[in-house]
C-alpha cells in the first residue's frame, strides 16, 4: 500500500495555555515541514476571532474569522476546515498542529475533522497540554468560565473545572509540562484521573511519534459514554485516592437529592453512572468537578427496552452490558467514581449507602417505588 497523502492533522488541547503554547512549539521544532493553526477566542465578545498560522520559524499569516451566531466556537468549527484543506492543497506540509483556544474541548473539534477530512487531511491523534502543578487548581475551579473570560459564547454555562476534566479525560495523550512545582501527589492525581493516558514530556521525542498514531473518533466517544466508560479503577498513592462505589440496589430520590452537595465536594473529580427508584427507566450521567454537578439523562438502560431494540443498540454498548448483567436488573446500576487528595473512603461509602433504598422501601417493590417524590424533576 502507499503512503497516505492527506495531510495528519494532531489536536493540541488544554486551559493550562502555557503548558499548551510549549507542547506545539516541540511539536513544530520536532516535525520538519509542520505548521500550527491555531483561532483566539479571546477578542469574541468584541465580534473577531483571530486566525493565525505559523511554523517552527515564526508567524507565517494571520486573519480575522467571521463570528457565527455570536459563538466563537461556530466561528472556528466553519474557519477550521477550509483552513485545513488550504493547508492540505499545497502539499508543502508534513503535519497540521491544530492548538484548541483555553476552554476550547477537544471532542467537538475531533468529530469536525473527522467528519470533513475526506481525501484531504485526517486525524491522526489528540494530545491535552498539562502543567501538572496546575491539575488540582483548576480541577477544583468552580467559577463560570465567563467569570474567569474563557466562556465561548454568551450562553457558555460551563465551569473552569468540568471544561478541564473534559479536555483531560477525552485525550489518549497528556503532554506534561513538569515545572519545579509538581509533586509526586500531582502526579498521582493525574494517574488516577486519567489512567489508560499516555503521558509523555513535551520534550521527548516519543511526543512527535504519538503526533501520528491514529485516532478512532468513534471509540473516543464511546470511552466517554456514561453507559460504558472507561471510568478508573480502585487506587491510592500519594495522598490521593479513588474510589469506585458500585451497587444495584436504587437510590431513594429524596435522600439522594438531600445528599448532593455533601457529594459533589467531597472529592475534586466524581463521574459515572447511576439510577433511582423512581425512574427506573433513565441512565442518570453524574459527572463532578469543582463542586459543581451535572446530572442528566442518557437514555434508557437497556434492560428497559424490548430485544428487538438491542440490534439498533451499538455493539460496544452491548459488549460492556454483557459482562456486568445483574440477574434482576439488568444493567441497572450504581457505578460512580470518585478522585480527590484526602478523600474519606468510608466516610463517602457512608453517605451513599445510606442514600439506597432501605430494606422496607426495596422490598415494596417498583410499583411503590414510582411514588417516591420526585426530587430529581427540576435537575433533568
């Protein structure tokens, strides 16, 4: 087979901007012939996203990209891709680095060059830039991104510390930046947020191979999906923990709901999935960070829907079902994760247990679990 002539295309993510300035600039030391687009966001509540593209040596154009219904976000993604393929038609490249603006997420702009590549140019991987001194702080970073200047759009609800969990969690590569300031708890953090990750230094020469290691939109997703993540294992080291928390009985609504906040500050980063008794229908997402929590409905479990239903169902989906099935119900179940420094292992264990249904209340049966207040209607 020959070479593939599209031009590789490598994300470079992360709020950490310096630590994400340093990783492209290796990138474009390290690759003879690559070149760096990257849009600024910052000048968006003025009306203009910069555009500007340069290589190893220095700036080589700059431009102002058009705003799209008033979202810089929509500016980039119809700016990115006619940019790329300019980029590609020269044949004069040998790597497009594409550095995301702050609180830019890697996802959506991934499936964008996924989707428009063609014959063109293809995504060949997706690296987050990390300081790993600065992982906690902005982990724990519960401010609006508009209150911080980093919000893409005026409807832009997101927080600092669930749009950095995101840029960390989705990349197969983390790029460290490690300044004198890093300790061993940082880099257990890390590890445990994150642990199927490569990490490489910036300034290895393993970071420009992974540059071009192939990347499966796709299966990125799926290792996102609440109903078969990838979530982390059991861990602690250097005073950091995490704990996986599984059970199949169902959360009482009311006692749940009462909890929260005792939850969400618990731990620095909570995900997983969960479901309550009084829908036993609806995969509930929890996804935590900063102290500030996102639950939201998924979907149906799958034991919920008839079989005929499974074949439209994806097969990863079915393959991770089909290793946890519980006898009565299914896939229903409680499988949250919680990482933090200092974390209360039994003290959460506590909390949670006490938010099931008791045994009076479970052995009543779905029925009279359907009447329990519905204390979740105003969060879904």
């Amino acid at each position: 087979m020959g070479r593939d002539a599209r031009l590789p295309v490598v994300l470079v993510a992360g709020l950490h901007a310096d630590a994400r300035r340093e990783v492209v600039d290796r990138l474009l030391r390290a690759v003879p012939g690559s070149v760096a687009l990257h849009h600024d966001l910052s000048g968006a509540a003025a009306g203009t996203v910069r555009r500007l593209v340069r290589d190893a040596a220095g700036e080589l154009g700059s431009a102002d990209a058009p705003l799209v219904n008033d979202c810089a976000c929509c500016a980039l993604r119809e700016d990115l891709v006619p940019e790329l393929d300019r980029l590609a038609s020269g044949g004069r490249h040998r790597l497009a680095v594409v550095e995301l603006w702050d609180s830019v997420e890697p996802r959506a702009m991934a499936e964008v060059i996924a989707a428009h590549g063609g014959e063109e140019f293809v995504l060949t991987n997706v690296v987050t830039a990390v300081d790993p001194a600065l992982v906690l702080p902005y982990l724990a970073d519960g401010d609006d991104l508009a209150e911080a200047g980093l919000a893409a759009a005026p409807t832009d609800r997101r927080t600092v510390g669930d749009t950095w969990a995101r840029q960390l969690e989705y990349a197969p590569v983390l790029a460290l930046v490690d300044g004198a300031d890093a300790d061993d708890e940082d880099r257990a953090l890390l590890a445990q947020l994150h642990p199927t990750a490569r990490q490489v230094a910036a300034g290895s020469g393993a970071l420009a191979a992974l540059a071009f290691a192939g990347f499966d939109v796709e299966a990125a997703a799926a290792a996102q999906h609440p109903a078969c993540a990838l979530l982390p294992q059991d861990a602690d080291a250097a005073g950091v923990a995490t704990l996986v928390w599984r059970r199949y009985r169902p959360f009482h609504p009311e006692r749940l709901h009462a909890a929260l906040e005792d939850l969400c500050c618990a731990a620095a980063r909570s995900r997983g999935r969960f479901w309550l008794a009084d829908r036993p229908d609806a995969l509930l997402a929890w996804d935590a960070a900063g102290g500030a929590l996102c639950v939201e409905s998924t979907g149906p479990w799958l034991a919920s829907l008839p079989d005929a239903a499974w074949e439209l169902v994806p097969p990863v989906r079915r393959a991770a079902v089909a290793l946890d099935w519980h006898p009565e119900h299914g896939d229903r179940c409680q499988h949250l994760v919680f990482t933090s420094p200092g974390l209360d292992r039994e003290g959460l264990v506590r909390l949670l247990d006490s938010c099931l249904l008791t045994d009076a209340e479970y052995a009543a049966g779905r029925e009279s679990w359907k009447r329990l207040p519905a204390a979740f209607d105003a969060l879904l």
